[in-house]
C-alpha cells in the first residue's frame, strides 16, 4: 500500500486517511461531516486539473478545495 494525499487520489480510488494537517476551523468542519483518521475515503469526481474533489465518507458525499485535499494524507487500498 502507499501513502499520498487526498488530492492524488483517481476517480473509483479509495484510500485510508492516515493524516489531517489542516487548520482547526476545517479540520471542526471535517469532523463533522465524519472525515477521521482510520476512515476510508473514496474519491468520486476531480473537477478539472485544479478545482475542487467530490469525495465519498461513509454515505456522506462533500466537495473539498484541492489545496484542502493535499494536506488529507491516505494510504491507498483500490
């Protein structure tokens, strides 16, 4: 298994968040929605090169920034 960012993550792809590096008003945010270390998270649509990623937690669906994304560390598992 290797270990990359959320935002490197392909379409169909799902991957073991490993690391939150973000600031606290996101990461409270994230919390929220059920994005935790040790979750999977699957990535579902990449909106052009640098938009924003549709991503899938649990049967939550949420749009994060890409620079968000990045901070997101995953271990990739399919």
């Amino acid at each position: 298994m290797s270990s990359t960012s959320l935002a490197q993550l392909k379409p169909g792809q799902i991957g073991i968040i490993t690391n939150l590096d973000i600031e606290e008003g996101l990461y409270r945010r994230l919390l929220a929605t059920g994005v935790r270390i040790g979750k999977p998270i699957e990535m579902l649509r990449s909106i052009f090169s640098h938009g924003p990623l549709h991503v899938r937690i649990g049967m939550t669906e949420i749009m994060l920034r890409r620079t968000e994304a990045q901070n997101i560390k995953v271990t990739i598992t399919s």
